[in-house]
C-alpha cells in the first residue's frame, strides 16, 4: 500500500475533480437549457484530466523514484491510477445522479427523443444510471490508459 500512496491520492483529486467538473457542467446549464451543448462541451474536461495525470507522475518521479523515472515506471504509475479511478466510478456516478444533477437523465433522454436521435426506448436503455455506471469505469480505463501512454513519454526522466 505504501508504494502506491500516490497513485492513491491523485486517484482521489481525480475523482473529485470530475464531481466538481459536474457541478460546473450543471451550473452552466449543459444539463438542462444548453443540454444540446452537453456532448461537445463536456470534452473540455481532458484538459484538467490530462493535467493531473502530468502532475501525478511529476509527483511519483520526484518523491518516489528521487527524480528517475523510466517510461514504464511512468505508465504503470498513470495505469494504476486508472484502475483506481475506474474502480471509483461507480460511487461518482452515483453521487452525479443522485446528488449533483438528478434531472440529467430525463433531460437527456427528451433532448435526444426530441431532436430525432434516438427512441424513447434506446435513450431510456442508453441514459441511465446502470449504464453510465458500466460507461464511466470503461471510459475510466481506456482514456487512463491512453493518458498514461502518452504522458509517460514526455515525464520520464533522461538518466
């Protein structure tokens, strides 16, 4: 436990720092007057994301690794950090539903019935909270992977 207290924490400023995202993503109306905004507006939270992660790794090189850090040092440090996030979630999902923008759900599925993109039925079976659950670990994942790839490239140290 105590060689991956960082990936631990940066784990957790990750996970907080997409509740705040979704805060912000409601108070700006993307969740309900400017939901039409939503699918384009969202991706802008892969810069505080990509962020993290570079600062994660910044953190692990210097008070880890005493400044020397290989690529795969850097990867598998940003990998399990994915697999915290991923396996966290769930329980951020469900705090967003629940607790920050419980409207989101029934707002999207009309938006997307409405403007012609989907079913009743698909937008009901796509837009809820089951699947957003399996979505988000799955995104987690894929994009923390991708993350840590690329991130690993540029921190690794020159020894």
């Amino acid at each position: 436990m105590k060689n991956i207290k960082i990936e631990i924490k940066w784990a957790l400023i990750f996970v907080f720092m997409m509740l705040a995202w979704m805060v912000l993503e409601k108070s700006l109306g993307w969740h309900d007057e400017k939901i039409a905004d939503h699918a384009t507006m969202t991706n802008l939270v892969a810069i505080p994301s990509i962020a993290i992660y570079i600062f994660a790794l910044l953190d692990k090189r210097k008070n880890f690794y005493h400044g020397v850090m290989s690529y795969k040092q850097g990867f598998v440090t940003g990998l399990i950090i994915s697999v915290i996030v991923a396996m966290l979630s769930p329980l951020s999902q469900y705090i967003t539903t629940e607790f920050i923008t419980p409207e989101y759900f029934p707002n999207i599925i009309k938006y997307a019935v409405s403007s012609g993109n989907m079913t009743q039925e698909a937008a009901e079976e796509y837009f809820n909270l089951k699947s957003y659950m399996l979505q988000s670990m799955i995104g987690a994942l894929v994009m923390g992977i991708f993350t840590s790839a690329i991130v690993a490239i540029f921190v690794k140290s020159k020894s």
